[in-house]
C-alpha cells in the first residue's frame, strides 16, 4: 500500500478540525452502540416468524401520482381518507379485528397458543416475507432500554410532563380509539417541503409543551441511532431526501423528527399504517401516578405465526415496560395495542416515524 501524501494528510487533519465535534460526537454514539449490540445480544430471543392473513391492504395509489403535491391541503386530505376507506383496515372505521388473538380484558384467548415476550426479556423477530410485503424480509425489534442510559432516563423523566401538559379528557384535538387516545405533536410536511402544518398543541405551545417535546426529540435522535439504528437512518434519510427541517424549537438538526404522536391508555384493533413512508419505533412510559407496569398492557402482532424451541404458535404478544422500545414496519406488520385493566393508571407509547406526505 502506498503513503498517504502529505497534502492528503493535511486535508484529513484540516476536516477534521472544522468537523470535530460532529465526529467524536459520531464516536461516541457508534461505541454506545456496538458496546450495547455486544452485551445484549446474548440474551435476545431470535424468532423466525411469517405473517399469515389473506387481508387486502388499501395501495394509496395518489403517492405515485406526481400531480398530488400540487394539490392543496384540504385536497389532499379528502383522497387521503377516501382511500384509507377503501382498506379494510381502515383506521376511521375499526372494522379489522384480529380472529386469532383475542383480548378478553384479563387475558389472551384464540383458535391457537401465542408466544408471549415477558417484561424483561428482548427479541429479534424475523418476518418471512409473503406477498404483501416487497422486502424478502422484515423484522421487529423489542428492547428494553437501559435506564442507565442518559438519554433513555432522561427520555423517561420528560415523557410523564409531556403527556400531563395534553387534555386526554377534553379530546377536542386528540383522535379517538376504541380504547384511549392518540395525538400529533410537532409539524407536518404537506405539499414539498414548502408546507408546513404545526398541530395545535405545537403551534400555540400549550402548557409549554414544546420545551419538553424539544427534549424529548434530542434523546429520541440519540436513543435511536444506539438501539434502533435502522431506523434512524431511515428518518434522517427521508427527511433529507424531502428537505424536511426539523424547527429549532422542537431541537433542530439535534432532533430525530419534526412529529411524535402520543397515545394514552391506548387499546386498538389490528391494522396497518398506510401512510408510513419507513421503518417506525415507539418508547412506552408510566403517566404521573402510575408507580409500576399495570397489567394487561401488551403490543399485540397477531398474525405472525412461528415455531419457536419445537413448539407452534399463533400470534406474538409482548408485555409492555416502562422504557420499552419496539421497532417494526407499520406498512406491512399487522399491529395492535391493549389498555392496561385499572382505569386509576396513565401509560403512554411516544412514537416516531415518517409519513409518505
């Protein structure tokens, strides 16, 4: 191999002055993370997994069409709703209940067993690929996040204020769900990237709140590029092909995202996300007042079949934690929620990802 010429090794050291925050910054998030990869992988449960359903899922055609981001806002979302009708897992109907899994509201019931992921234990589960689905494979991740971790403690400590400054009970701008509710927080993309929609709660800074979603969306940047790395670079690969911005009161190029939604005891029939552009991860939290996990809290995936140590199963649960995260693919992997059995408690998923509009 030849040496490196001396002009060559003066531009390195010259780049590297002008970037070197950013750099060991890099460092120190990458030896985070394989460090992480290294000490947990031994105990992570590795679950080959294929989806069965029949179900037809809405195409949402109008992404493929060029002429739709010139349409105006009221526009688009008129053919947004009208084709999310179409599919049977219409999220404004609640039409699709999953046959295999049922959740009586103290426990597991259907025509086969169901492998549960206990409250301290992690997964890898690998999805065989059917043909709804255009990857060979696809997977969900579960992590139970190390309170150690100075992002994830802060993330935790941040996330009971956040949902404290939403009126669950008002409802005016949360959306309904069988169970609980859900809200936007942040700003949305809508044609371009020249339109910029903030949410109500982000717009007039309710109760403070965009502080604390600030903080929040730092750590989550951070939290995901160590634990979800996949989908971190989908993210920031999304938003700079669409030149999204992430404004500097919701942490700017420190944040992961210009959006979250938040949930509050949410319960909900299995679906799909159609609008989803990439890969999506959400963290669980305990609400003010609620001093340990409740029971009855789960992430349901009920049409992921497996045989798992020479046994058949028929559906995948995993009991929910505090500092729980869960990376999946909401286009494709059917997904659902249970609200925990005590009305007295408040448990919250803030999730992040990316819309195809």
């Amino acid at each position: 191999m030849g040496k490196t010429s001396t002009a060559k090794l003066k531009q390195n050291a010259d780049y590297y002055k002008q970037n070197k925050k950013r750099i060991n910054n890099y460092r120190r998030r990458k030896y985070h993370h394989d460090k992480f990869i290294k000490t947990k992988m031994s105990g992570v449960k590795i679950i080959q997994a294929v989806q069965e359903t029949t179900l037809q899922i809405a195409p949402c055609k109008k992404i493929d069409d060029p002429g739709f981001a010139e349409l105006n806002r009221g526009k688009r979302t008129t053919i947004t709703e009208y084709e999310s009708d179409k599919a049977y897992n219409s999220p404004g109907r609640y039409t699709q209940k999953a046959t295999n899994i049922i959740y009586t509201g103290r426990q597991f019931s259907g025509t086969g067993t169901f492998l549960k992921i206990k409250s301290d234990e992690d997964a890898d589960i690998i999805i065989e690929t059917n043909k709804m689905m255009p990857k060979k494979t696809s997977e969900v991740l579960v992590r139970r996040l190390p309170k150690d971790d100075i992002d994830v403690a802060s993330f935790l400590f941040n996330a009971p204020d956040l949902s404290e400054k939403i009126d669950w009970m008002k409802g005016g701008h949360c959306r309904k769900c069988p169970e609980g509710e859900m809200v936007s927080l942040g700003v949305k993309v809508g044609a371009g990237r020249h339109e910029l929609a903030e949410n109500w709660y982000t717009k007039h800074d309710i109760k403070g709140i965009n502080k604390v979603h600030k903080s929040m969306n730092v750590s989550a940047n951070k939290i995901a590029f160590r634990y979800f790395n996949k989908t971190h670079r989908e993210i920031k690969k999304w938003n700079r092909i669409k030149q999204i911005k992430i404004p500097q009161k919701l942490g700017g190029k420190q944040g992961l995202s210009p959006d979250m939604v938040v949930s509050c005891n949410l319960g909900n029939e299995a679906h799909v996300d159609l609008d989803f552009a990439r890969r999506c991860f959400s963290i669980w939290s305990l609400g003010h007042g609620t001093k340990k996990d409740p029971k009855g809290w789960y992430f349901v995936l009920p049409y992921l079949s497996c045989d798992y140590e020479g046994k058949q199963y028929k559906g995948i649960v995993v009991e929910l934690s505090e500092g729980c995260g869960i990376e999946w693919d909401g286009r494709w992997i059917f997904h659902s929620s249970t609200s925990p059995l005590k009305d007295d408690v408040v448990v919250n998923g803030n999730f992040f990802g990316v819309t195809r509009f």
